[in-house]
C-alpha cells in the first residue's frame, strides 16, 4: 500500500478568531478557544485542563467516559456533539480499550482538540458550524496534510451535503490522526510508502473507525 499522508500534527500557535467560540460545555468552560495551557507551572498539567476534566467527571470515578464528554461538549448550535465523534476521541488515546480516559489523556485530548476546533472555527467565519468542501481542504493544510483534491472531495461526501459540521471535522481529524500514526510506525523508510498485509490492514482500519 502506498499513500503519502503529509505527516501532519498538531502545532502550538494554532489561534481562535475572537468572539463567541461556540464549543462549550457546561460552566463556561471551553474548549476550542487558544492559547492552549496544557502545561503548567512545573510542566506539570495545567489548573485549567484539571478543572476541566473534574467538571466532566461527574462520577467523580478519576476516568472519562464517551457518555460523560458527550453531555459535556456542545458544539455551535447548542447541540451535544455525535456519539460517534465522542467515542473516537476517546479511543483516540484509550490505548488499553478500557473505555475511559485518564487525566493524563485527557491533556493531550485537550490539546488536539482545542487546535482542531481554533482551526474549524477559521474557516466557520460566520459561525454557522459548518463548513464546505474548499475551506475543509485548507483547514486540512493548514494542519500539514497534503492531500490530493479528489481525496478531499471524497472526504466531504462523507457529511451531509457536503457540509462538513464540527462533529464532522472532529470524526476526520481523530481518523485521519490516528491512521497517520498507524501508518507513520510501519514506514520505515519515513519515504509515505509502506508494504502491509492483509490482516495488518484490516486491523488497523476496525481500530481506527471503531
């Protein structure tokens, strides 16, 4: 198999626009909304991330739970985001498929996260919560993809008339990172060219979409 993902990642100094960042959960507090103060004094995890994952621990268990960030997250037009979006964060660093994440994971959650949602939110400039097949394309540059058009043509008409909504945005970005990160780990040669076997192949696409 051969593909050339660009090896894009995340990048600090991703900013928001101003005004009303549309992505909140309950208690005023945000996410999509930069800078991004993952680390605190120390290097240790910031008071804003652990305030954060306590006011969507509502069980107080020490773990979150695709339920617990789906009643917490809001996307622009009030609504909760998909339950399909909230499971693939999770497993996006749900490594022991407990189901849950730690504080630890949540961190770099919030981080990838925040910089996806400031990204979205560039192109979302009359706040609508939705954007179409071009600013998707350079959102996706943006963030260090280079991506054929036929490519970004396809992943638009996976949404809805070809309107790519947050929760949309979301879904593409966990998928597309953590494929990238499959992929990375089997080239080699850092050339975007690997050799994968069938079940391999497999794998990775049940846990990359599950």
């Amino acid at each position: 198999m051969s593909y050339n993902p660009g090896y894009g990642q995340p990048q600090q100094g991703y900013g928001a626009p101003g005004g009303q960042p549309g992505y909140a959960p309950p208690g005023g507090l945000e996410m999509g909304h930069g800078p991004y103060p993952s680390v605190g004094p120390g290097g240790g995890i910031s008071p804003q991330v652990q305030q954060w994952f306590q006011a969507v621990d509502k069980d107080r268990s020490g773990f979150i739970t695709a339920s617990e960030l789906k009643a917490a997250l809001v996307n622009a037009q009030g609504q909760t985001f998909s339950e399909n979006a909230c499971n693939l964060m999770i497993g996006m660093f749900d490594k022991d498929r407990s189901g849950h994440m730690n504080l630890e994971e949540f961190d770099k959650l919030y981080t990838y996260v925040n910089q996806w949602l400031a990204v979205f939110k560039t192109y979302d400039s009359d706040q609508s919560g939705s954007i179409d097949e071009s600013e998707l394309g350079t959102a996706l540059t943006q963030m260090g993809f280079r991506f054929s058009p036929e490519f970004v043509t396809f992943l638009s008409k996976r949404c809805d008339n070809g309107k790519i909504s947050v929760d949309n945005f979301i879904v593409l970005c966990v998928q597309i990172q953590r494929f990238t990160e499959a992929f990375r780990v089997r080239d080699k040669e850092q050339n975007g060219t690997v050799t994968i076997g069938f079940e391999d192949f497999l794998n990775i696409a049940l846990s990359c979409t599950i």
